[in-house]
C-alpha cells in the first residue's frame, strides 16, 4: 500500500519519492539477475517534493500519464541515453524486437503509514527491497514499455501516453495501472497495488506486435491456460445497448480530473442563472421586428398631439407645398363667402327663402 499524502483532499496524492528507468524492459517489478541493471533518474528528492499544490495524483480517469516537467526532464535525458533514440510522443513504427527492448519505468511509492507492508514477509513483488534498502516497505510500480506506448491498430504505428511536460505535478493515469490491481481505500487513507493475470490486450479483442504470448507482469500462460480464457471471453454477459461509455468515448477525455468536471458545472450553472435574470428583468421590454423598442401611447399622448395639431403652420405632410398649407383663418373666410353667395341667391330665386 502507498499512502495517500492528501486524504481530504478529494484526490489520491502519493508521495513519488524516486523513479528508475530499467534496461531491456520487462513487464513486472519482480527483480531478477536475469533483468538489465536499474538508473535511477537524476533528480534530487526537494525536486519530487516541490510539486505544487496538484502533487503527484492516481486518478483512473485520465488514459495518459502526464509526469511534472522538471521530473519529465531528467527522465527523458536517461531515456534516451538507454533506448539510444529520441524520446517523443508523435507516431512512430518499432518492430516487436525494438518495442520490447525500450526501457521499462519504475514509479517509486512511498508505503502507507499505518504498517501494513511491514506484514508481508520474505521478497514482495511490487516492494523496493531490491532496489532501495534505505525504504523496503515502498512501492514500485512497474511501467513496461507496451503500456506507456499506445498502438494504432488501423495505422500500425505506436505513440507513447506517458508525456514529460506537465506544467506542475503528475497525474498518474490509467496506463500506469494496467496489469495491476488497484484499491483505492478512501477509509485507510492509503492505495493498494498488486500485480495481476488479467491481460488488457484479450479484453480489447487484438494483440499488437511485441505483446505475443498472452504476457502479463506474472508471467506467460500456456495453450490451455489461454484456451480457458477464450472462452471465458465468449461467454462472459455484455452491456445492454448503449449502456456504458464506447471504446472511441474513453480515448477522448477532455476533462478528465474531478476538479475539472467541478469547473465546468460551476461555470454552467453561473451562465443559467445570469440567463434567468435577464429573461425577468428584461424579457418584457422586447423589440418590435425593426430592432426599435416599441413605446406604449398614453392618454396624455393624444392630448399633446390634438395641441399641436392647432399650431400654427403644423402638417404632418413635410413635403405639402406652402399653399396648400391650411390658413386658421381660412373655416371663417369659407363660412363668410357661402353666406355671401346664398343671399344674392335669395334675392334671385324667392323660393330659396325657405
């Protein structure tokens, strides 16, 4: 078990003490005189310690491992002084010879507080007693080069998922945890590790290049091993349809850490509530289909417009000439003359009087 430095924290932060490169690679953190010899990077430990408030993190939900920059950096410079190449993380064609003999990444742990690797006896699997005799109780977490080198099957070309530049701390994601066991024990304060039989590539349904011979960290299994396999393959239950994320769905991650998902619902939740305050403050003063607000006519409106309509020289035909403009005096002039024009038509025609 390794403890987990930040228990309250929301996140699983262990205590990266060292990290090893291994040559000649090789699956388990099992260490045999019939492995290559062990480099430790180098990075002082003040380096490891000094990584931000993010810390190292095991977070299952993140398909890469992303290692801090100033720990990627020295990491990088021994691996490429082993492989003999340069390390990038653009596509690239390695046969099976040259995929198994990349050197394998050890991630040093260090063990949980409360003891309990203390009761394991003889030599462990996955504890640092053949490689630091200072910690034996720490956790080593083995990385071989067929997990940290993802392979396209349709291009037939591999890209590493193990990126050496992130800005401050490391987050340890879940190709670090294939061909393990993983407990993350949220009561102990503390994550278990053991290397485990299940093979990745028989769950997927296709083995690539340097991966032959069903290997896992505990070794190859024979024909009939592998045949009772198959067929718990075939028999195990499958998902109902649409149940569950698809293959191409857990390869794009885009926020992958709790903290980012947090992020995004809080930002979702700020835009939603600004709407709905809008929507009542201003959702009732609406444009009219010109982009002009439209202004509602009062009863007062109507009184001004009948005052104005008396002034002089008012039209609301701005291009009526001037003498078509009506005089105030013109509805007395017109009565005078009517009434002129019907007496001299009484004094002609008596029956008019009437």
């Amino acid at each position: 078990y390794a403890t987990n430095m930040k228990p309250n924290s929301g996140y699983f932060t262990v205590n990266l003490k060292n990290v090893y490169l291994r040559e000649g690679g090789g699956d388990s953190a099992k260490f045999s005189e019939a492995d290559g010899p062990v480099h430790a990077i180098d990075v002082d430990a003040s380096v490891y310690r000094s990584a931000g408030s993010h810390g190292h993190i095991v977070d299952s939900g993140t398909t890469m491992t992303y290692v801090d920059k100033k720990v990627g950096a020295a990491l990088k410079v021994k691996w490429e002084e082993i492989a003999g190449m340069k390390y990038t993380t653009d596509e690239m064609s390695l046969t099976e010879e040259q995929l198994n003999s990349l050197p394998t990444v050890l991630f040093q742990f260090e063990a949980s507080k409360d003891g309990e690797n203390s009761s394991f006896g003889g030599e462990v699997t996955g504890l640092a007693g053949g490689i630091d005799v200072s910690s034996p109780k720490d956790v080593i977490v083995a990385m071989p080069a067929s997990h940290y080198m993802s392979y396209d099957n349709e291009k037939g070309v591999y890209k590493s998922g193990l990126y050496l530049d992130k800005r401050s701390g490391s987050t340890l994601g879940a190709n670090l945890m294939m061909g393990h066991d993983v407990v993350f024990d949220v009561e102990n304060g503390r994550i278990g590790w053991a290397e485990s039989d299940c093979d990745y590539f028989d769950v997927m349904g296709f083995t690539p290049p340097g991966s032959d011979g069903r290997e896992g960290p505990n070794g190859s299994m024979d024909d009939d091993e592998a045949e009772v396999t198959d067929d718990a393959l075939r028999d195990r239950p499958t998902s109902p349809s649409g149940v569950g994320p698809s293959v191409d769905a857990a390869d794009d991650v885009v926020c992958p850490t709790t903290g980012c998902k947090m992020g995004v619902l809080a930002v979702v939740a700020v835009v939603v509530t600004l709407f709905i305050v809008y929507r009542r403050r201003y959702g009732r003063d609406r444009p009219d289909r010109r982009g002009i607000e439209a202004v509602p006519t009062t009863d007062d409106d109507l009184e001004l417009y009948e005052e104005e309509s008396g002034k002089d020289g008012y039209s609301d035909d701005i291009e009526q000439a001037p003498s078509q403009v009506k005089s105030p005096n013109m509805d007395q002039e017109n009565d005078a003359s009517y009434e002129q024009e019907l007496g001299e038509a009484s004094r002609d025609d008596p029956s008019h009087n009437d």
